[in-house]
C-alpha cells in the first residue's frame, strides 16, 4: 500500500483541511524507515502520540523539522462528486543521515498550547528516502493534492 487515509480521518479530512480556526494547522511528519510499522497498523493510529508508541520513530536526522503546510487549498468538484484537499510541497534540509520510511500529513488543532496526542493522523504515504546528509529532501505532492474525499 502507498498513500491511504487512516481511519480516524475518514470523512474529515476536507473539514480539516479548511483550517477554521486561528491557531490550527497542517502538519508533516517524516519517519524513520528503521521500526516503521505495516500500513495496516499505521491505519488504526488516532493520533502522533499512538503513530510513535509502537516501533515507528518520528526522523530524528540533523535539520529535521516537523513542516507547517502552507498554501493549503481545498477544491470543490461538483462534476467528479469530489473534493481535493492541496499544498505545497514540505521539504527538509539534512545534515546528518538517516533513512526515511514514511511521511504523514497531521491536523493540529492548537498550535498554541496542544501535544502530539492533540495531532490527528490524514494521511500516510511511502518517502523511501537512504541515508539522506545534505540539501534538501523534498516530498511532492500529487498533482491532484495529498488527499481526496470522494
């Protein structure tokens, strides 16, 4: 399996995504391929704090960040019967090595004052990326957008 919706998201994703409040946002999240749990394991997590409790790391490599989606739009196709949630693609500038298995997109409701047991899970896909130590390490997102409700 590649990209898939886990299955608290399901449903919501497009809700999310509108970003409603002031201090919500869309969060990615890379991940450690070394411990990284099957898709089917990774469907049922509800949060980051339950992605990480199992063998699944967040990437720990120098230069990581967690990255804030921007320019997220949401588009409305009446003639597919569909809705394509869209952003720019998050990128990551290493310095140290360690591969990667898996990127996440996250909704935190509270940029503020929430944790990662606060950050809920919309989406998961492969970024089979070896021992990445220098430039820049970027994730592109479908030219249809990293979800679809349908």
């Amino acid at each position: 399996m590649s990209a898939f919706i886990p299955n608290i998201a399901k449903g919501k994703v497009a809700q999310l995504a509108t970003l409603p409040a002031a201090n919500d946002a869309i969060i990615w999240v890379a991940f450690a391929n070394a411990g990284l749990e099957a898709d089917s394991v990774l469907m049922d997590k509800t949060t980051l704090t339950a992605t990480v409790s199992g063998a699944t790391d967040e990437a720990t490599f120098t230069g990581y960040a967690r990255q804030t989606a921007t320019s997220v739009t949401v588009t409305v196709d009446n003639t597919n019967d569909r809705v394509d949630i869209d952003c720019a693609d998050p990128s990551f500038s290493p310095t140290s090595s360690q591969a990667l298995g898996k990127i996440g997109v996250f909704y935190d409701p509270d940029t503020t004052t929430g944790t990662d047991a606060d950050l809920i899970p919309l989406m998961f896909d492969d970024f089979q990326v070896t021992t990445p130590t220098s430039g820049t390490v970027g994730y592109t997102v479908a030219t249809a957008g990293f979800a679809r409700a349908a």
